[in-house]
C-alpha cells in the first residue's frame, strides 16, 4: 500500500475501515477463485492431452516393436540362408576338388585300360554320379538363393521407415 491509501485509511471510522476491508477481501476471494479456476482449466487440458497421447505413443512404440520383431526375423533368416549358401559353396568346392582328383586319376587309368570298354563304362559311371551329385548340390544352392523374399524385406523396411518417421517427427517438436 502506498502511504497516501495508508494515511487516508487512518481518517476512515471503524465501519468505513470494515467495509474497506470487506471490499478486500471480496476482491482477494475473487481473485482466489479466477486462479484456482484458471489452474483446474491447466490441470483438465493436461489429463486430456495426457489421454490423448499415450495410447498413440503405446501403440506406435508397440508397431515398432512389431517392426523390429519382424526385421530381426528376417535377418536371421537372411543370416541362416548365407550360411547354408556358404556350406554349400564349401561342398561345391570339394566337389570340384574331388573332380580335378578323379580326372588326374582317370589319365593313367585311360591310358592303361583303352581297350576294355568294360573299364571305360565303369569309370564313365562315377564320373555321372559325381557329376549328378554336383548338380543336385547346385540345383539346391540355387532354389535356397531363390527362397529369399526380398518383397517382404523391402516391405518391413518401408513399414520401420513408416513407424520411425512420426516417432522422429514427435522427439523433433520437443527439442525445437
């Protein structure tokens, strides 16, 4: 209070000075009441925004769970087929190992067998059934190669890229 209401005060009789006071206290009450209805106003609008956003916040982190579930499935799998391909590569190897072994132990042996057709026809077997077991491995190499599905790899990637992009986006408006 500035000295001049304080000095006018002083002058005013003790009903003059009650209804100073009531006239205070009314606009204090009033007062009182505008902020405690201003902070139920906050408290109302932050449950509603609270309500509003965490079910979207559970869901989304829920549909990236899903995602990641997914994408770590797929890698597995991704990680499964390479080494099968690799064991196979290993056996196609041998093979081809064993397929340089035979035909240097077939030159000696054609060498020493040219006549005998019986020899020949023996030797001409194995190297068939070799030759048919090579190409079962690489016939199943190729269809393992063949299974993999990359459209449904493309298609997770897309979804996580979909899922990620709103969850940055909400992180981005808080640090701005």
């Amino acid at each position: 209070m500035s000295m001049t209401k304080i000095s006018s005060l002083s002058e005013l009789s003790e009903r003059e000075l009650l209804v100073e006071l009531n006239k205070a206290q009314r606009q204090s009450s009033a007062r009182q009441m505008i902020a405690s209805v201003a902070v139920l106003v906050i408290a109302v609008l932050l449950l509603i925004a609270t309500l509003l956003v965490v079910p979207k916040a559970i869901r989304l982190m829920n549909e990236l769970t899903d995602t990641l579930t997914g994408m770590n499935t797929l890698i597995e799998e991704g990680q499964s087929a390479v080494t099968q391909i690799n064991g196979l590569i290993g056996d196609v190897e041998g093979a081809m190992g064993k397929v340089d072994v035979v035909l240097d132990d077939l030159q000696p042996a054609v060498e020493k067998l040219e006549g005998t057709v019986t020899g020949i026809d023996t030797m001409v077997n194995g190297i068939n059934g070799m030759v048919e077991q090579n190409s079962q491995n690489l016939a199943s190499a190729i269809e393992k190669m063949n299974s993999i599905d990359f459209e449904t790899l493309n298609k997770a990637i897309a979804e996580l890229e979909q899922t990620v992009e709103p969850f940055a986006k909400f992180f981005g408006a808080f640090s701005q």
